[in-house]
C-alpha cells in the first residue's frame, strides 16, 4: 500500500483555482478587517498562517500545535478565560486532519490502542453520574473529550514521511526558542520564584509552572536528539546539536526533579531501542549517541548551578515537596472509592474530606494529586485504570511489533516511544492526564508508526492493527 499521498487541499486543477482563489483572498481580507475593526491585533499572526492551509495543511495545523506547546499557560485569548492560542490550534489540527483525511481518501483503521483509550475515557465521562461534585466533571469534560478526538483523529490518519518529518523540525524549534527564552530570563533573574528562582517561561504577565514547562522541553529534546543522530549534512548536524545543547539547558535550569528523571529515562530508553535492534548500520549511529551523551552530560554538570543538586538533596527533607503527604491522603481516600471512584477532576474535592491524613505538613485545600496513576485511581477507580494501563500497553504492544517488522533505521518511532516512556515517568510526579503534553505525545507516536508502516513492508500494517505478522 502506498502511503505517500499528495496533500488534499491543493489546487484540483485550473479550473478550480479560478474561482477558488479570488473567493479565499476576498474572505482573508474580511476576517482581517473584522478582526482589526474589534482591536485583535494579537491574532493577525494565527491569521497570516491560513494562506498557507492551501498548500501545507497538514503541517501547518499540526505544527501550529507543537510550535505553541511550551507556550500553552502565556498565550492567553484574554482575562477571564482558559482558552489559549494552543486551544485554537488542537481545534484547527482536528478539523484540517479530519478534511485531508476525507477529501485526500487518507481514513484508515486505528490502533487497537484507540479501542481502549475509548473506552477509558468513556469510563471517565460516565463518572459525572456518580461524582461526588458533578460540576467539576462537567468542566473538565470538553478537555476530554477534545483531546481524545485529536488522538482519534491522528490514528485513523495516514500521514506522509514528509509531512511527519516538517512536524518534527517545528516542534525542535518551537521547543529551542521557548527554551533559549527561559535561559535568557533566567541569567537575568527573571523566572519561578521559589526559595531561588527556577527557569521557566515567562511572558507579559503569563508564568508557566517550571514543571509543566520542563515536561514539554520533552518531546524536543527527544526529536533534537533522533535528528542529530540520523543527520546526513553536517548543517542539519550543527542545527540539531545546537537545539539539543539549549533544550537540555532549560529543561535542567526548571529544576523540576521529576522532569529531568523522566529525561533521563527518554535518552536511556532511547539508546537501548536502537542499541537492541543490532543493525549494522545503527551500529556507528549508536556509538556516536553513546559519546554524545557522556560529552554533553559532562558540559552541563560543569555549568548548571549548583541549586539543582541542592534541590534533588532536599527531596527527603521537603518530602517531595510535600507529594508523600498527598500520595498518603490518596491511598486513604482510594479506600473508599476503590471500584468506580469519586468522579472526574474529583481529587481535590474529596481530598478536602480526608486532608488530616497528611501528618507532616499543613496543606491548603483543594490539593491535586501530583500524581496521574493516583489520581485515575481515585477519580476513576480501579476500573478506570486498568482501563488506563491497557491502553498504554496496547500502544507500546502496536510499537513493539511494528519495530520487529522494520526493514530500515526507525529513529523517529524510537524517539517517540522514549518520549512517551519519559512523559510516564513524569506522571509518578505530576498529574499530566489532561495536558495537552500528554496527548499529543500519544499523537506523535501514532504518527510515527504510520510513517514507519509506510516505508516498509504490507507486514507492518497488519502488526499495527494488532494483527499476526
């Protein structure tokens, strides 16, 4: 099966532009003059990328997204509400993934994942029935099911090598300036203000917090290093060296303990996938990380500050920053809802219930999990996370077979496992669930194993529907 489709928005033909294109500008022209008649001159960039959707659409919608990642909690659409520029840009990738995807004839079956992703969050939604406080489900619903259809969306689509591989050059630059920004800032005393500052990205009057910021460097770092490892031209080698020195920077200066953890597991997970396929030529390839690494780990831990090792020396005494006492209220609460749970986004809520549990520190109310495996134990119940971790095993099962299958280096398929087996990691810590970070690694996975399926051989389609081989 050829994967390698044209884009379906392109011109159809003479014809067709003759009247499409003089209809496009004149209706560009009347958004543009609305939106500078009601003072939005903050949307006039989003807008100067809708030409583009004639020719790219794909990797513009998409790269739009993992661009404006890192930037999600700094692009408010104004005060008062949630909605981001990155909120814009998931509901843009789903309807022009959607419309390629029928016009282009680029539907295909989705991973047997997507049957239990489904029906996990199916789980949650139904939760709202007996949630201890509906309300607070009913708002995180949209969230939900927002970005469930993004993944479901991204998995029946075939997407070509070309456009993946545009998606991962935006995302490493999205990701490098968002970091150059935060290591600017932070050599100038400008960041999260804690007992010492702690780089992160800060905008206006817009702060991320350093944990979230450092868990999207993640997916950069991980692109950076696949292409510096697979680069051909010694350009393309500067560019992704260059990126991955800045991302590493940031990503430590967070110093968000849980977050370099789960770096260094993406770079282990990473090394060990192509160190264990044992083709002669990943052979030089895995030599050349391998050195790689040593010499830039010895680079940073020469110049990082020395707070960060104060930081991770702390973790006993701050009891990780107080999430032992909330993961020792969580098992207690997890007692009394152990089958079906308390119901979407009803951690804090029950919590508030059961805070004198926590012996050690004194906390405020309405405390997150800081957890995602506690927190879908409790808000969802013990279903809700088999359900959960049938998922991610059904996906890491689709990668695994369609790595056995593998006629040629599968470099980026690697990265995206190990990004994803990172953003895991950072769960333990931090209640990532219903980040966009979290979903759009999933996405990119799924993306990458059809890239993968495509150059190689009819097997690998049958392995990523689950299919013997």
């Amino acid at each position: 099966m050829n994967f390698m489709h044209e884009d379906a928005l392109i011109r159809k033909g003479p014809a067709f532009e003759h009247w499409a294109i003089p209809i496009a500008i004149a209706a560009l022209a009347v958004l543009i003059g609305i939106v500078v008649g009601q003072g939005g001159w903050f949307y006039l960039p989003a807008i100067a990328l809708l030409p583009l959707l004639w020719f790219w659409p794909v990797e513009v919608a998409m790269g739009a997204a993992v661009i404006l990642l890192p930037f999600e909690y700094v692009t408010s659409l104004g005060t008062g509400t949630d909605r981001t520029l990155m909120s814009l840009a998931v509901i843009l990738a789903f309807f022009v993934i959607c419309a390629v995807g029928v016009v282009g004839r680029r539907l295909q079956r989705p991973s047997p994942a997507t049957m239990w992703w489904g029906l996990f969050v199916a789980w949650a939604a139904v939760s709202i029935l007996w949630a201890v406080e509906p309300q607070k489900s009913l708002e995180r619903l949209p969230t939900v099911v927002a970005l469930f259809l993004l993944y479901l969306a991204a998995s029946s689509f075939r997407i070509t090598e070309k456009e993946f591989d545009r998606i991962v050059s935006l995302a490493m630059m999205g990701g490098g300036v968002a970091a150059l920004l935060s290591v600017y800032g932070y050599y100038y005393g400008v960041g999260f203000a804690q007992h010492y500052v702690r780089a992160t990205l800060v905008l206006g009057n817009g702060e991320v917090n350093p944990n979230q910021f450092g868990s999207c460097l993640l997916i950069p770092l991980s692109f950076a290093i696949a292409r510096l490892v697979c680069a051909r031209h010694w350009l393309t080698r500067i560019l992704a060296l260059s990126l991955l020195v800045i991302i590493s920077l940031g990503l430590l200066l967070t110093m968000s303990r849980g977050t370099i953890l789960a770096a260094v597991v993406t770079i282990m997970v990473f090394f060990f996938r192509l160190k264990a396929l044992k083709l002669k030529s990943l052979r030089p390839k895995v030599r050349r990380f391998l050195v790689l690494v040593v010499i830039l780990a010895v680079v940073l831990a020469a110049t990082i500050p020395a707070t960060i090792f104060d930081r991770f020396r702390q973790s006993a005494t701050d009891r990780g920053a107080g999430r032992l006492d909330i993961w020792t209220v969580g098992l207690v609460i997890l007692k009394h809802y152990t089958v079906a749970g308390a119901g979407l986004s009803n951690f804090p809520v029950v919590y508030n219930q059961y805070a004198g549990y926590a012996s050690h520190q004194s906390f405020k109310s309405d405390r997150d999990a800081h957890n995602v495996y506690l927190a879908v134990s409790v808000e969802e119940g013990l279903v809700g996370l088999f359900l959960f971790l049938m998922a991610i095993k059904t996906q890491f099962k689709v990668v695994s077979r369609c790595r056995a299958a593998i006629a040629e280096s599968p470099i980026m398929l690697i990265s995206c496992e190990a990004t994803c087996c990172g953003l895991l990691v950072t769960c333990v810590f931090g209640n990532f669930l219903w980040e966009k970070i979290f979903w759009f690694a999933w996405v990119l996975l799924a993306f990458a194993v059809t890239v993968q399926a495509g150059k190689n051989s009819q097997e690998i389609i049958f392995a990523r529907r689950g299919e013997p081989i």
